[in-house]
C-alpha cells in the first residue's frame, strides 16, 4: 500500500474546507481502499524527517499570508529540509493554496523548496483565490484523487 502524507495548515473555515474536500477525494474508498493510505498531519505537528521519509508521495495545503506561504508549513520544510535532501528525490507530489487576491508569492515558494527537494509534480497545484464555491470544492475533491491516483499509476 503507498502512503500519502498531506501536511496542510488550515486556520480558516476556507481552509478547513478545501483540506476536507482534498482528503475526501484522496482517501475515496472507491477507488483507493487497499491501494493508498492517507496519513494528514497538521503542518506545526510535521517537523519530524520521518513522517516524510515514510511516505510514497506528498500533497501540500496552505493559506496564502502576506503573499507567501503559512509559517505553519514554511517551519515544517524548514524543521526538514537538510534530512530530505537526496532522500525523497522524484517522490510525486502537488499542493493547494487559498488566498484573498494573489497567490504568485506562495507558488514560488513551493517551487523553490520542491525544486530543491527534487519532488516530481504530478498534478497541477490547485489554486483558489476569494470565496469558494460548491463547484470549488468539488474539484478539490477532484484534485485529491489526482494526486491519489498518481501514486499508484
């Protein structure tokens, strides 16, 4: 069975919502029963090397603050970082972010400490900005099956 970590931070009731909706359609016993264990962890509790070394495959949450990423995740790679360098090379991941008006800031971000870290991008981040809709979290739902399903193509 492959593991899927997804360490998000999830301050808002918007957060909260799209983490759910991610994690609903990742752990979709329809189609992922015996083949994909999701494993979420809150980004403050993620500063253990371990819980990522465990894992196939990873998918990332955050709030957009100030135009970057949380403090919340940004302590988790930074508590991390130098434990995972050459060590989960090519593992697949994405992420999703949720801002009031920009997330450019936040997308760089990722970009820098996944290109680092050598992770493989195997679904386009899913960005929402403003209020969500319905139709928003059901492509939430969506785009954690994605990220499921690449785990096990």
């Amino acid at each position: 069975m492959k593991q899927l970590l997804v360490i998000t931070h999830a301050p808002t009731p918007a957060t909260v919502a799209l983490r759910d909706a991610v994690l609903a359609g990742a752990s979709d016993p329809e189609f992922f029963a015996d083949e994909v264990d999701v494993h979420a962890v809150a980004a403050l509790e993620a500063t253990d090397p371990q819980l990522y070394l465990d894992a196939d495959g990873y998918l990332f949450g955050t709030p957009v603050n100030f135009g970057y990423i949380s403090g919340a995740l940004k302590h988790s790679f930074d508590s991390t970082y130098d434990d995972l360098l050459e060590e989960v090379a090519r593992r697949p991941f994405s992420y999703w972010v949720h801002g009031r008006s920009d997330a450019t800031g936040a997308r760089r971000a990722f970009d820098a400490i996944t290109t680092g870290l050598d992770l493989r991008l195997v679904a386009e981040p899913y960005e929402r900005l403003g209020e969500l809709s319905d139709v928003d979290l059901a492509e939430a739902r969506e785009f954690g099956a994605t990220v499921a399903a690449n785990l096990i193509a």
